[in-house]
C-alpha cells in the first residue's frame, strides 16, 4: 500500500479543464493522501467537495462564464494569454506553497507554472489531458503548418522570445512546443476510441484511462417525462454557447415529431425568450445535469468537446456533432469515423438537417451496436480507479509528507 503522500493538482478556471480531473482527486483523498489543488477562486467550491484543499490564485485569463470572443480570433490571440497568466501566477503559487512542497504535481494541459514548480521542487510532474495528445508525427503534421505564418510575424516571434526567456529564468531549457505539448508521464483521461491516430501514441508516456466521472448526484437529476417515446439533450458545453439562430433550428427540427422530447441548455449568453414560441415537448434551461439526462437520452446534440464527446460514448448514446472550436473539429470527426455520430457544421445544422440525422441515428442498430463495443472498451480502460492506481506508481518510493 502506498504512504499516505501530498498531492498538488493545478489547474486553470475551465469547466473543460477541471472537470474531468475531479473524480480522480476525490478518489486520491479518499485513499488518504492529502491534496492540494490549485485553481483560482470561482472553482474552489467545487475542489473543496472532493475532499482536496483549495489553494486560490488570482489569474488574468477570461472566466469559465466569458463570452467566448474575449479569447480573440487568431492562434496568437488564443496561446498569448496562457503564457501572460503563467508568468504572473507562478510567483503567487511559488509563494503559497513556500515550506509545504508536494511530493508529486499533478497538472492540467494547460498549467504552465505546474510544470515549472515541479522542475524547481525536484519532484514528478503527471499531465491529467482532459483531450487528445500528441502522436508521432503530430508536430510535422499538426503543429507546423498551423504555425508555419505566425512564426514568421513580430508578434509570433516575440512570443516565442518571451516563453523561451520565461523557461530559461526557470532552469529550463525545453523549447516551449516540447515544453507545452510533451510532458514527461500523461494519465489521458479520455477514451482512447477519441484519441487521433491511437496507434502512433507513445504508450510510455500517455497512458488512456477513459472516462472519469462519477455520480454526480449533487448535480441534480432528470426525469424523462410520461409519454416521451425518444429524448433528445442538446448542448454546446459550457463555453461556445452564444447560439440563439441554432438553438430555434433546434426547436424547429423537434418541435412537430411524435413521440420526442427535447431538452434544450442555451447557457448563459442567450435569453430563453430569443427562441420565440416553444411547443410543450420541448424543456429550455440555461444548465441541465447532462450525465442525468443523457443516461435516459436517445441523441446528444453536442458540440463535441471532449468532455460531451465520452458522455455520449459512456452512455451510449448516438449523437450529432455540431463543433464550434478548437478540438471539436476534431472530434466530431472522430465520432462520425466511429459510426456514432454524424457531423453538422453550425451553418448546415438547419431543422431539416437535424431532424434527418435524429431520425437516422436513433434507430440505427448498427449505431447502437457500435455504441456498446465502445462502452465495453471504456470500461476496460479503468478510469478513475486506474488513474489513480497509476498516479501512486509515479510517487517516488512511495513515502509522503
């Protein structure tokens, strides 16, 4: 058995970031290390309820409620605000673990100062990806071409300038893509049928252990309502929600079939009146309990992050990919690949469209098997219980504070 240890866990103001990560420090606590979790204040009410102890910093990045234009348009404007939150936090958390050094770092993808403060500390450093991770091949195939023109600009290659000073002050010597996209041991915690290219994925350090996600019966449940043949969720997440013209196709597209009820999430930037009339079979909420629902869904119409993408997979539940940023291009192709989903990009996601592929998806036995295969292979991979197995490996003779 593994000596009680402490634990620190970083990790930035996201719901697609922290999330994923809590089941596994719950179950940390509950073998009895003691763990800290960094994270600035608006998510240290949900890491208290793991049982870790938060330790609040202050971060300049837009908040997990932002209106998603506060992150800008450009590759540049999307990565330049990591590095600038990195370099202000990094003394905070220097300061706030002074004399309380843990035995391992635990950190999110996007948790710079994490990596840094486990070089300065001499201690493991273990990625928890709430996402896809590189593969063999990526950087030439990926990453390159994406920033073939950036780095040609002033303000790519101050950035650059900038990350790689910011790391050689810190004893570092990694160029920053080695350093942001390479750590050292990753615990996946997605399944690997989402993984890109699965098969060229250095299983010496990535290890997929599935999806972590609990109960969450403090969310709340969902009741499916009598008479409702075949339930419908739709959801953009947590971030990309601004979508008032969507969500009416979405209304349109259910509003007339038998038999189906629709529940609808329009997030926190689109007021339920900007939907006009909505019939009775359809149920308009700014947040649901999206695991309650999708446990007795029928389709998932989600814009296909991470997180939302494994839901439906763990539930089995056929979707329509309608992505709107960052890797749920990706992913929503990689759901279609499957044979569970069918991609919509938002511009072709009109009520005709929907409601074809719904009717395609749900009674699909072919989808539906699939669907299971997958939920068999998830449930191989161990999740929470392997991740957390995995993390006690990492801790150097196993001795703690």
């Amino acid at each position: 058995m593994t000596t009680p240890a402490h634990i620190a866990m970083f990790s930035i103001a996201a719901h697609g970031h922290v999330n994923p990560s809590l089941e596994v420090i719950r179950e940390l606590v509950a073998r009895g290390h003691r763990v800290t979790y960094a994270i600035p204040p608006a998510f240290a009410e949900k890491v208290a309820a793991t049982g870790a102890r938060p330790v609040p910093y202050t971060s300049t990045l837009p908040g997990p409620d932002a209106d998603p234009e506060a992150w800008g348009t450009t590759l540049l404007d999307n990565v330049e605000p990591f590095l600038a939150d990195a370099v202000q936090a990094l003394p905070q958390l220097v300061d706030a673990y002074a004399g309380d050094e843990p035995d391992l770092v635990l950190h999110d993808i996007a948790s710079y100062p994490a990596r840094v403060l486990a070089h300065r500390w001499g201690v493991p450093a273990v990625s928890l990806s709430p996402n896809l991770v590189a593969w063999e091949g990526s950087e030439e195939e990926v990453a390159e071409p994406m920033w073939a023109e950036p780095r040609k600009t002033p303000r790519g290659q101050a950035y650059y300038a900038r990350f790689e000073a910011w790391l050689r002050e810190n004893g570092i010597t990694q160029h920053p893509d080695r350093f942001a996209g390479h750590p050292s041991r990753s615990i996946v915690l997605i399944p690997k049928a989402l993984q890109p290219h699965a098969d060229r994925v250095d299983q010496r350090v990535y290890t997929f252990v599935g999806a972590c996600q609990g109960e969450r019966s403090d969310q709340g449940g969902w009741q499916r309502p009598p008479g409702a043949e075949k339930v419908a969720l739709v959801s953009l997440g947590s971030a990309f929600t601004k979508q008032p013209a969507f969500y009416r196709e979405c209304v349109r597209a259910f509003a007339d079939l038998p038999g189906w009820h629709l529940v609808l999430q329009i997030g926190r930037h689109v007021d339920a009146a900007e939907l006009g009339d909505v019939p009775d079979n359809v149920e308009v909420h700014s947040w649901v309990p999206q695991l309650a629902v999708l446990r007795q869904a029928d389709l998932f119409v989600t814009h296909a992050g991470a997180g939302g993408s494994q839901e439906g997979l763990a539930t089995a539940t056929p979707m329509i990919a309608v992505p709107q940023a960052a890797d749920q291009f990706g992913n929503a192709d990689m759901l279609q690949g499957l044979g569970v989903a069918r991609r919509l990009d938002t511009e072709e996601a009109t009520a005709e469209r929907l409601r074809e592929a719904a009717l395609a998806l749900a009674d699909d036995p072919d989808v539906a098997g699939r669907l299971k295969e997958i939920q068999a292979e998830m449930a191989r991979e161990g999740g929470t219980h392997r991740a957390a197995d995995l993390i006690e490996a990492e801790l150097v003779g196993g001795t703690g504070k």
